[in-house]
C-alpha cells in the first residue's frame, strides 16, 4: 500500500536520525528500506518502507508481514508508522526564524527529513535512560543486550528485526533476568517502575499529551529516575514535542558549536528558534551523520561541502569522534 506524504520527504535521512546510529537493532536501514517490527494485538507484524520515487516526488510503498486481516489493526500501525516518521508534519526542516548561513546548509542538505519519535512511551524511557552518565557506546551495548533479553527476535528476508519488549515482560522479569545487561541497579529499578506505571495504566501517553510543555516536564521529573535531561528527550524523541530543546545535552551542545564555531551564541539561537528548537538537536546529530557518510545530503546541497569539510575542519573531526566518545548525555 502507499502512504501519502507532502514533498519533500527523505526516507534515509528520517530513518538514520531516528536510529541515532547505525547499529540499532530495532529501526533497520538496509540502504533501501527502513524495517521495524511492531506489535499488533499479540501479534508481531514487520513493517517494510521504501520510497519508490525522489525526495521531491516521493512514493512510499509500505509491505506487512504478516499482512493484518483487518482494517482497525492495519488502521493502528500506519498510524504508528506516519508518528514515527513524522509523515504528517511540516515537510520544511528548516528554522524560519533563524538566519545563520551554516544552519541553513544542514538545513539543506537535510531536506525532507522529518523529526522521528519513538513509537510508545516505554520504548522511550528505555532508549533514553540507559545512556545516563555513560558513554554512547556503553549505553548502545546495553540497550541492545536489554532488547536482546527482553524483545523478540524475527529473522526476514532482509536480515534479522528485533522487536522492542513490553512493558509487561520488563514487569514480570525476575532481578536475575536483568544480569548481564549492564544496567546498575538504579536504573533497573527505574525501568521497572516506569514499566510498572505503564502497564497498569497509571501513566499514559495521552495524559502527557494533554499537558503543556512545561506540566509535562513537571510531570516527568515527578518519575523514577527521570531529570530535566531525560524529561526534555522524552517529549522530544518519545511525544514529538519540537519545541523542547535538551539545553543539558552536551553532545549538542558540542555539535552545535562545531557547526557555528565555539563563541556562538546558541542561547540566543534557540530563543529564536522559537516553536522549532527541538530541531536543533536533529541538526547537531543530522551534521555528524552526514559528515560520517550516513546520510546522503539531499539533492543540491552544495554548500554542506563548505560546513562538513574544508573551512570547518573541526565539524570533520568531530564527526570522526562522534561513535568513539566518551562523554555523558550525548545526542542519546
């Protein structure tokens, strides 16, 4: 079937920035299609994307495995899959209120990306909060271990599709079932309280939705194991929320200034930002994957060559350090 989107939409650049790096396990780019495993009911059905077009003329094809036997769960995962892939947003990637020449040529070589977020609140707690204090390549080595431990493994055509766990698993699991992840016991207890939450309806996605930003994140420090760190990526990658900004991340941070040079001024960016701050953070990590080679620039962007290489060296090398580091909350 075909899922409509307004041009411009770029697939792999949506789909890696939603991966965040190119070892995920659960969101799959196999360099033409973006696969991902949801839960329908009880049932595990993998989903196939595929632009058949361009950017500027895009043509999604989405393919089911199994295919749904009807209408309402067929209903509920596209819907699932045009959140996850921002489908239904603005399809400019750029910030109307911002004029930094070196921002507008991520801008466009980022054309027809689309702000991704995580498909439940579960999955975002757990994507976010392992990564707390740790390096990225720690915190990936354990998420995937819990995804592992926790998920289901589907082997397709195109290679093997993890599953994210349900909250329930995570709630029933015995203390011996988390050893060896490499998560302290903090954090376990966090996650099994937030899963605990979840499954028993006292914390819902739709409850969070109907609350201001602000309430929201009020309402997100209240958890276990959740700072003003976390509760901004919640609402960023888990809700969508783009007028969240991570001011703590200093992976962003870092990135940000190696696009603009380090005396910018990235308070005063963000304040103009406006509405769209949260974009910033898809721009700091949408640099250093495309100066890593794993985006494609969009068609015409010639002047990302002068921001990637060249006179900004510094955005080059740290790009190369971007999977090595070892710093704390960093684009995670």
């Amino acid at each position: 079937m075909r899922l409509p989107v307004l041009a411009p939409f770029h697939l792999e650049a949506t789909v890696r920035l939603l991966q965040r790096r190119p070892a995920n396990r659960i969101d799959v780019w196999d360099g033409q299609r973006y696969l991902r495993a949801l839960l329908s009911g009880r049932e595990l059905i993998v989903s196939s994307i595929r632009n058949r077009g361009t950017i500027d003329e895009p043509e999604l094809e989405l393919s089911l495995e199994p295919k749904p036997k009807s209408r309402a769960p067929l209903a509920e995962l596209t819907r699932t899959l045009r959140g996850m892939l921002g489908l239904d947003l603005d399809p400019s990637f750029a910030l109307p209120n911002v004029r930094e020449a070196r921002l507008d040529a991520i801008a466009h070589a980022l054309r027809g990306a689309r702000p991704p977020r995580f498909p439940t609140l579960f999955e975002s707690f757990c994507r976010i909060i392992p990564y707390q204090q740790l390096s990225l390549e720690a915190g990936g080595a354990i998420t995937a271990r819990f995804v592992e431990r926790f998920g289901r493994r589907i082997l397709t055509p195109a290679g093997v599709v993890w599953a994210f766990p349900e909250p329930e698993g995570v709630v029933d699991a015995h203390a011996r079932d988390f050893a060896g992840i490499g998560l302290s016991r903090h954090k376990i207890a966090s996650l099994r309280g937030l899963a605990e939450l979840l499954a028993r309806g006292e914390l819902t996605e739709e409850t969070l939705e109907h609350l201001s930003t602000e309430a929201a994140l009020r309402r997100l420090e209240e958890l276990p194991g959740v700072g003003p760190w976390t509760a901004a990526l919640i609402l960023l990658r888990g809700l969508g929320r783009t007028d969240v900004f991570p001011a703590g991340d200093a992976g962003v941070l870092r990135g940000l200034r190696a696009i603009l040079g380090a005396d910018a001024p990235i308070p005063s960016i963000v304040a103009r930002a406006g509405d769209r701050r949260g974009y910033l953070y898809f721009y700091a990590l949408g640099s250093r994957l495309l100066a890593a080679g794993f985006i494609h620039p969009s068609p015409g962007a010639h002047r990302i060559r002068r921001v990637v290489t060249g006179r900004n060296r510094r955005l080059r090398l740290h790009a190369a350090r971007f999977f090595s580091s070892r710093k704390t909350y960093s684009l995670e």
